[in-house]
C-alpha cells in the first residue's frame, strides 16, 4: 500500500502508462451475449460524465450520463436509475418500456426531492442536469432510451446494394436544437413565447442557456419555485417560467436483435462532437475487440488536436479544466452482439463495472469490479 501512494503523485506527473493519465479504460469484459470495453476520459476540473455495465445471466444493462453545470446529477443518476430499472421490471415481471420510464421518472422525481432539500446550502444544484442514456439487452429485445444528446449507435452487416459492408444504424434521438426537428418541437410547445429558443453566436440554445430538450435534473427550467427564490437569483438562475422548458421524458426505441446485428456503441456528445456514427462504427468493425473503446476515445482525441493543428501528444499534456478548451468529457461502451453465445449463461455471474467518478484521483490498482449482489 505504501508503494501505491508513493507511485500515485509519479503517474500524475508523467501519465499513467497508456499515456494519458485522465484517460480510464476497461479492455474486454463478458456479458451474456457477447462482450463489451468501456473507456473514458477527462476534460473538465470534475468529471461529469458518468457511466457503468450490469452484467446477469439473462440481460445486459448499459448506462452513459453526460452531466452539465457539475457532477452532482449524472453522479445521482450513476447511483440510482439501475436500482429502479431492477425494482419495477421485477414488480412487472421483466423489463418493457413502461419499467424504463418509471425508473426515469422516479430518478427525475428523486433529484427534484434533493434539490430542495440542498438549496439553502447549495442553490447552485437548481441548475445541474445531466444527460442520460440507457441500453438494455433482455430475452433477445433491445431497449435504447434516453434524454439529451449522448447517442447509440448499432453496427450491423450491409444489406445486398448497401455500399458499406458494416452500416451504422442510429438507435437514439439527439434532443439537442441544433437540430431542427427538436427547435420547432421545443418551439409547437411554447406558441406564447417567441424567445424560448435563441440563435446567439451561432448556437441555438433554450432561452440562451442550454441546447438539450430533455434531461435529469437542470430543477430551474422545469419548476417555477426555483426561479422565484432570492437564493437561485443570486447564482443567475433567475428563468421567467410560464411552463417547463425541458422534460424528463425519455424517447425509447423497442427493437429485436437480429442476426446482421454485430456491436453497438454508447457514447456521451464528446465522442459524436469529433467522429460521424459512420466513421465510428467503421473503426470497430475493423480493429480487434480488446481496447477497442479507448481506441474510439483516442480517434476523438486525434480530431480535436487536428481542429486545433496540434498534435495527440499535445493534448494528453494539457491538465483538467484547461483541457476542456480542447474537448469534452467522452465516455464509450462498446457492447458485442454475439449471437447464440452460451458460455457465459452457464457461469450464472453477475457484475458490475462503474467507471471513475472522477478519473484525475482514481486509484488505478483498486478494484473496478464489484459483484452486485447485495444492490440488485
């Protein structure tokens, strides 16, 4: 142990021996119908982006949770949305989308609860939100649900007269108003209000603020008693509300795994910020499956050195907090679809990977893996 904390101060110095020491990565790990590989790294002073595997005999969960203005609610999500997922497909007697939006709804309900209790002491938290996305793999079913931004993709086999042999399949809706469908859907729901959504230095944001329709958390633009209250007024919080302006309703795509279905890819906005869902799924499909997460983040990585002519190495130097300038928190899980898979059913495991809540101070010799036996 003594040797540990001696050598701990040396890797944040130099980078751990990937190279990169706010970069986390998991290489390959089982679930029932494949295996999967996790990787992330940090861009910002905390790291917002939260993310974890369950793994069973009979189903696959999948969590990416991209916070903003802090850690505090994608950390919140990380911590309860799974439990919920397992309570009400147990009382419902297995997972559906009804399950998958009353575990939304409750996290939402439950971080809503916090923020009132918290805001004398932190009025800050009236305005941390996160993204969250959800995949789910159970009896042959695929469950993709999400709010904001973060993204799925499938790779599959192409079609006879499909020019690309693997073909990315976009599983989620981006509810960012960058995009068009999503400003004019923001924008139907607010006829009263001309301003709801604005152009300013060429983002389209939701009242100037935000660009993501729907997310966990973000209490300032959904309840009216956030804004009236003199303690929010002072952190500028201050949002005249006649309704919410953001929702906490996932959009949930119900799909049966086929047997052209090869891999599928969760990743939060950083990731998509720098690589099309094409050129991603192409860099899986071509390169062995060990590492191939962290292969994903550092093809991101080498984008935005390139947007900046500087090079890969440059941005690894660069500290937390300062890197963001560069790019965002990105997190990966790469998930393979490998059909008629037995081996791991027969071991009757279940696990749990949760990546670093924070990446700059974890300590890289713990244990990642925890059976979650007593959670669950």
């Amino acid at each position: 142990m003594m040797m540990r904390s001696c050598c701990r101060p040396l890797e944040r110095c130099f980078g751990r021996r990937n190279g990169d020491g706010l970069l986390w990565h998991m290489d390959l790990k089982p679930h029932a119908s494949g295996d999967f590989s996790i990787a992330v790294v940090q861009a910002n002073s905390s790291l917002e982006d939260q993310s974890q595997v369950f793994t069973s005999p009979s189903a696959t969960y999948v969590g990416v949770y991209d916070g903003h203005g802090g850690p505090e609610a994608s950390r919140f999500v990380n911590r309860h949305l799974f439990s919920y997922l397992h309570k009400f497909s147990k009382e419902q007697g297995g997972l559906s989308s009804d399950v998958i939006k009353r575990a939304f709804n409750a996290t939402e309900e439950d971080f809503i609860q916090l923020v009132k209790r918290s805001l004398l002491v932190m009025p800050q938290i009236a305005s941390v939100g996160s993204c969250c996305l959800v995949g789910a793999i159970s009896e042959g079913e695929l469950y993709v649900a999400n709010l904001g931004d973060s993204r799925a993709v499938l790779g599959r086999r192409g079609f006879e007269g499909e020019t690309n042999s693997v073909v990315a399949e976009r599983l989620s809706t981006d509810h960012n108003v960058s995009c068009e469908k999503v400003r004019k859907e923001v924008e139907s729901l607010h006829p009263d209000d001309q301003a709801v959504v604005v152009y300013n230095r060429g983002v389209w944001r939701i009242k100037g603020i935000i660009q993501v329709s729907r997310s966990i958390g973000d209490a300032y633009l959904k309840k009216p008693e956030f804004n009236r209250d003199p303690i929010s007024q002072r952190y500028g919080n201050l949002v005249p509300l006649k309704r919410p302006v953001l929702t906490a309703e996932p959009s949930i795509v119900t799909r049966s795994i086929r047997p052209h279905d090869l891999f599928l890819i969760f990743a939060s906005d950083g990731l998509w910020e720098h690589l099309t869902d094409q050129v991603a799924v192409e860099i899986v499909s071509k390169n062995s499956r060990a590492g191939i997460a962290k292969r994903l983040v550092r093809a991101a990585i080498q984008e935005a050195a390139k947007k900046r002519e500087m090079r890969y190495k440059d941005i690894q130097k660069i500290e937390k907090g300062i890197r963001r300038h560069f790019h965002d928190d990105i997190t990966v899980i790469v998930i393979y679809l490998d059909h008629q898979r037995e081996s791991f059913h027969s071991k009757g495991t279940l696990g749990s990977i949760t990546a670093p809540v924070d990446v700059f101070s974890y300590n890289s010799e713990d244990a990642e893996e925890n059976q979650v036996i007593g959670v669950f």
